[in-house]
C-alpha cells in the first residue's frame, strides 16, 4: 500500500485489528507499505532495526512520478506508529514493513500493470513495484496471494503514461523512458 500522508495504511490496518478482535479472522495478513526514494520519511523510520533508536524526521520532497504519495511530513505518521505497535504486539514482527522503491521502479509496475489490463495509476505502480522489491528481498515468497492497493484511477494520472513514452517527464523524476519487451518493460 502507497504511504502518502498515510492515512489509508492506519485505515486498513486498523480495520484488520477490529476484525481480529471480534474473531472474524484468526489471524493478521502482513501489511506492506511502500515509499518512492523521493519522499521515504516512514520507510526511513522503519529502517532502523531498534525501535529504542527511531526517530522520526520530516524528509524534503523531490519531484516524482507517484505525486499524490509525494508527502514528506505525514499527517498521520502518529497514527502509523500507534497502529504499528499495536499490530506487530498482535501479528509479531514482520507483520508492517515497510519498502522502498526508485522511480523508474514505480513506473515500470504502473506500465506493467496497465500493459496486463489493470487500470493503475503511479500510486498503483509504487504498489508493484513494491511488491516486486519485496519478492527480490525474500519477504514475500511467490506462491503467496498479494492484495495491492491502486489509491487512485489511473486516468487520473495519464498523463504521466504519456510524458514516459514521449520523453517529457520531468528530469527530477529519475525516470526514463525504456523499449517494452513483449512482457513489460526492459530491465536493467
């Protein structure tokens, strides 16, 4: 799931603990979040293995290409960590992580995804990469079912489709155009 000012993460995973402690699920489903190495204050936050030691600090925004998840203050980073706790005390540890992924990353996961007939926007996209970073990582194995989290529609967001394919896109997005292959996009 995108983290943007990360009020949809704390939604789904404070529906999950309600859900768990009413005994509609037995158990908690790993939740995944993901952050574009241009605005990554809470995978920063998480990065630090020692939760005595995590401090939380306020990143500076670079352009990127999943602009609606671009927020590096999170209104509700609080929530976050609360939710967080509360949900590694019932789904130990490993049950919220958090990813990183580059902006050609996100890119590449939002053509992917629209070339296999999903409509995804850029958020959608981080999802995916998301994903697939995490699967390289060894934290998701691939006979497991993964649920991603698209926060917009992708026309929303079609021009950045477009800006790709022509070249246009902003150069502080890190982003370049690569040939498709017959499955996706080219990897480096």
């Amino acid at each position: 799931m995108p983290i943007g000012n990360a009020g949809n993460i704390t939604a789904i995973m404070g529906g999950f603990l309600k859900l768990k402690k009413l005994g509609i699920i037995r158990s908690l489903p790993r939740i995944f979040g993901v952050q574009s190495c241009h605005a990554d204050p809470v995978f920063r936050y998480y990065d630090e293995a020692d939760p005595q030691k995590r401090t939380f600090h306020p990143v500076t925004v670079r352009p990127s290409v999943a602009q609606a998840a671009m927020i590096g203050n999170p209104v509700s980073f609080p929530r976050v960590a609360h939710f967080v706790e509360e949900y590694e005390k019932i789904g130990g540890p490993g049950s919220f992580q958090v990813i990183q992924v580059t902006e050609q990353a996100i890119i590449e996961g939002m053509l992917t995804a629209n070339r296999h007939g999903h409509i995804s926007c850029t958020q959608g996209g981080e999802c995916l990469a998301g994903l697939i970073r995490a699967r390289k990582l060894g934290l998701v194995e691939p006979s497991e079912i993964s649920i991603l989290d698209a926060t917009a529609h992708h026309l929303k967001f079609v021009g950045f489709q477009d800006m790709y394919f022509q070249g246009n896109l902003p150069s502080a997005t890190t982003s370049r155009p690569i040939p498709p292959t017959s499955t996706g996009p080219a990897r480096s």
